[in-house]
C-alpha cells in the first residue's frame, strides 16, 4: 500500500513538473530591439591645416555623428567629432614633447559653445599611450592621433558653429646634434 502511495505522488510530482517546465518555461518571444542609424553632418572644409609656434597641425577626415533610434528619434549615443589629428615639429633646432590638448567650439560671436551637463569636456591625450611610443617630437617628425571627442547638440544647428579651436601644451628644449672624433691609430699585427 505504501508503495502504491508513493508511486502515485511520484507520478503526480513528474507531471506537475513537466506541466511546469512545459508552460513556465516556454522561452519568451525576444523583445523588439530598437534599431538605431548613424547620423552623419558633415565638416566643411573637413580638413584644415594651421601653425602655432614650433608645432604644426592638420585635422583631416573631420565629421560629427550621433546615433538616432528609428521611429522615436531619440539620440542614443550624443554626437562627437571625429577625424584624424597630425602634429608636426617644425622648428630645425628644438625637440617638443606633447602634453595635451583641449578642444573649444566657437560660435559666430566668438563665444565657446558649451556642452551639455552630463557631457565630458573634449579632452586629448597626446602622451604616449603604448608602451614604445613617445611624447617628444625631434625637429621634422610628426604624430599622428584618432580624433574622437564630444560634440555639443547646439553647434549642430545651421549657422551656429563658426571656429573649431584646438588648443595644444607642449614643452619646447633645445636639440643639438654633436659629434665626438676620437683619434686612433692601428698598430702591426704582432
């Protein structure tokens, strides 16, 4: 008898299982994803080149883009400028080591457009971030850095942006190239 009871509730405890995994368990349809598309606004000219100093620079590939979800219109990653940045040494007697540089956008009266509150100032490091690399640039030499910063929703608007100002620090030493002669002579073979 006791077995007939056990072997009863044993079956009733693998079908309330089965029922259960059978319904509770049903994978759920995979939510809709919201799809979002790059938004590309253009930079004209979209390459510039300037001198300042010792130091020449040429941002090239210039463009802004944000993401937008399809449908809503709601921006899901806020615009950023990107493009290429190459700083040049041209001074023919002093090394310049790279420090940092700063990014101000500026509109038409001259004043720096600011960026939205939850946004980070757009910061570069021109230090060498792998090892092997360097911060110092010998008369002629060039570096070259990726571009990518944040961009304030309101330069996007037409006719409000005038100047993109990059500001950079750097630390000027003298470069000398010196030769040392020193005299010898080679005896016979003894």
């Amino acid at each position: 008898m006791k077995t007939r009871i056990w072997m009863r509730a044993s079956t009733a405890l693998v079908g309330a299982a089965a029922a259960a995994m059978t319904i509770g368990c049903t994978p759920q349809p995979p939510a809709k994803m919201a799809v979002s598309n790059d938004k590309l606004y253009t930079v004209t000219p979209n390459a510039l080149k300037v001198k300042a100093g010792i130091v020449t620079g040429e941002m090239t590939e210039l463009k802004v883009m944000e993401r937008v979800e399809e449908g809503s219109g709601r921006v899901s990653s806020p615009a950023k400028l990107t493009g290429t940045l190459v700083l040049k040494n041209v001074s023919a007697d002093q090394t310049v080591r790279l420090l940092a540089g700063r990014i101000t956008y500026v509109d038409l009266q001259g004043q720096p457009i600011k960026l939205e509150d939850n946004r980070v100032e757009p910061l570069l490091k021109l230090a060498p971030s792998s090892y092997g690399s360097s911060d110092r640039l010998d008369p002629g030499e060039e570096a070259k850095h990726v571009l990518e910063v944040e961009f304030p929703v309101e330069a996007l608007k037409a006719k409000k942006l005038k100047d993109i100002r990059l500001g950079i620090s750097y630390i000027p030493a003298p470069y000398k190239n010196e030769t040392f002669n020193f005299p010898v002579s080679i005896g016979e073979q003894k």
